[in-house]
C-alpha cells in the first residue's frame, strides 16, 4: 500500500504505467522497422529476418527515449546508420529518420484509436493526490502531453518530464536516472522519499540507479522476475493492487 509513511511524491511512467498505449509504440516499432529491414536486407543481398516484437521491443526500445532506441536495436543486427538531425524527414537513412518516421506511426495511430488509462492506474492516482503526496509524469516519449490528455489525466499531475525536455535540456535518458531526478527536483522532494512506477526493465533501472525510496515494477508482460532483477522492489500486475483495502 502507498500511503505517507515517509514518502512524499510518486512518479509514474507513462506507457503501459498509466495508458495502454505500449501497445502502440510496439506496434510502430514493428512496422516501421520492418520496412526498413526489408528494404535494407534487399540492397544488400541479405535475409529478411523481421523484427520481434516479444524479444526485441523490451530489450532494445522500451522506456528509452526514441533516438536510442533506433540506436540499441540497429546495433543488435549489426547496422550502423549516420544520427542526422532531429529535424531528418521520415524517409531519410538516419537514426533520427527512422525515429521520426516511427513517430509520424504513433501519431497516427493515436488519433484512429486514441488513447486510454488503466482502471486501476487512475485509482491509484486519484489516491495519492488525495492523502497529499506530489505527483509526476516521466516519460521519454515525446507524445506524452498528447497521450494524457487524450486519456483524460493531464491535471492530474505537479510536474511532467519528457521526450522534449529529453532532447531539449540534454538529459540523459532511461536506463540513466536523469528524467525522474529531474521530476523529483521539480516536485521538491528528494529521491529517497519518492516512489517510481516503471513497467519498461530500462525504467526500473533507472529508478535504482538513482536509489529512490522505492521502485514498483509493473508487470504487464510477463517479465517479473526481469523487473526485479533490474531492480524493481515490489511488483504488481495491476497498480490497484497497492491501494488501502
């Protein structure tokens, strides 16, 4: 149970935390990837071995911010590309290119399904604000303020840490602590009395890399002795499961 014996603040990641919008990342990913893979296979005379969405969407891209991602995963086949510029049109052959083209996906698939919040993420939210604790959202998606206010939770938090202030402030992404660092130096609060909602093991990481007071994993793929190999102090399918009986 969360409650403030000793914590001040929470800090929640966003997809597959509070929305179910993981689903729609990881379903981008696997499309945009694929036609790259394609593509590249045949120019270069090469099997087309496609992307996996169970085995490399967690290892290679979840809860890192999108540039890295392309990175991570290009380097597990053996692909190098030149980074580009943020500003790289969604055909171009770069890291930020493809990024981006994954990201004109997401954008799209948001606005033909929209987005929507975990039941029992809402509650859990709705109930640390009301026994006084600080709220935050981190995530490294970009998207972010478009996600929750689509699922209808944007005032339901003090401070918002995201893909833009990613790239904007050069903060150092997931597994790196920085981004809930930042949430936490926004709120006031310190880490050790702050609590991280992760469901991505590059999230959990970073919860323990920078020794918050506590780290719940959150699993909704299976991987919970992962989360908590990755640091994870509790973990709960379902964030309701830590509300006051």
């Amino acid at each position: 149970m969360i409650d403030r014996g000793g914590y001040t603040a929470v800090l929640f990641d966003l997809d597959g935390v509070l929305t179910e919008t993981a689903a729609v990342h990881a379903k981008a990913w696997r499309q945009m990837f694929d036609e790259f893979l394609r593509s590249w296979s045949a120019d270069h005379g090469e099997d087309f071995v496609p992307f996996d969405l169970e085995r490399d969407y967690p290892t290679y891209l979840d809860g890192k911010p999108r540039y890295d991602g392309v990175r991570s995963f290009l380097a597990s086949r053996g692909i190098t590309l030149p980074d580009g510029d943020p500003t790289d049109p969604p055909d171009a052959l770069t890291v930020s290119g493809l990024g981006n083209r994954k990201n004109d996906l997401v954008q799209d698939i948001l606005s033909s399904e929209g987005a929507s919040a975990f039941p029992g993420s809402v509650r859990l939210l709705h109930h640390v604000r009301q026994i006084g604790l600080k709220t935050a959202v981190v995530s490294s998606s970009k998207n972010c303020e478009a996600v929750i206010e689509a699922a209808g939770i944007a005032d339901q938090f003090d401070a918002r840490v995201d893909g833009i202030d990613v790239e904007e402030g050069g903060i150092a992404g997931k597994p790196a602590p920085d981004t809930f660092l930042e949430a936490a130096r926004r709120l006031g609060v310190d880490a050790a009395t702050s609590v991280v909602f992760e469901d991505a093991l590059a999230g959990v990481a970073a919860g323990r890399a920078g020794h918050f007071g506590l780290v719940v994993g959150v699993d909704r793929a299976d991987q919970a002795d992962a989360l908590r190999d990755h640091g994870a102090d509790v973990v709960v399918e379902d964030l309701a499961e830590l509300l006051p009986r």
